[in-house]
C-alpha cells in the first residue's frame, strides 16, 4: 500500500496542469493506497483519479481507496477541498 501525504492549500500555490494521457494496452493492476495529511491524519473524501480518463474514487474515513484495472502506467491525480498535493 502507498501512503500519499497532501498539505494544506494555500492560494498562492501554483495550480495543476491539466494534461492528457494516452493510454496504450499495457497491463492493467488494481491501485490500493491511503491519503494522509501532513500529520499523519486521514483525508476522508479526497478524490482519485486516473489522468486522461473518467476513471475515479473517493477516500473513505481512513483515507484508503481502491482502483481496479488500472493501466500500471497511468498517473493518478489526488485532490481535496482544502488541500494540494
């Protein structure tokens, strides 16, 4: 399992680029992970999605999600109300 840990947002943070990805047929894997703060504290209801697609989820009150049949290539993107990665 990754451990992924966003800060704060602040408005003078750069924003992120919005970028395509192409997918090609590669092998496909199930992405677990677990989104936490900067303390330590997870982020309930942070959404991750699959770059270039509709593909997505949401953290639970632990902080953990589940993708399935994701391409091992892909980027994922991670965002929260009143965070930045």
């Amino acid at each position: 399992m990754k451990i992924v840990c966003i800060n704060k947002y602040s408005s003078s943070s750069p924003q992120p680029s919005s970028s395509s990805f192409d997918v090609l047929k590669d092998t496909l894997i199930d992405v677990r992970g677990r989104v936490v703060d900067e303390k330590g504290e997870p982020v309930e209801g942070a959404t991750i999605t699959v770059k270039g697609t509709s593909k997505g989820t949401t953290t639970n009150g632990n902080g953990e999600f589940v993708l399935k049949n994701v391409n091992e290539k892909a980027v994922l993107a991670i965002s929260s109300v009143g965070f930045e990665a």
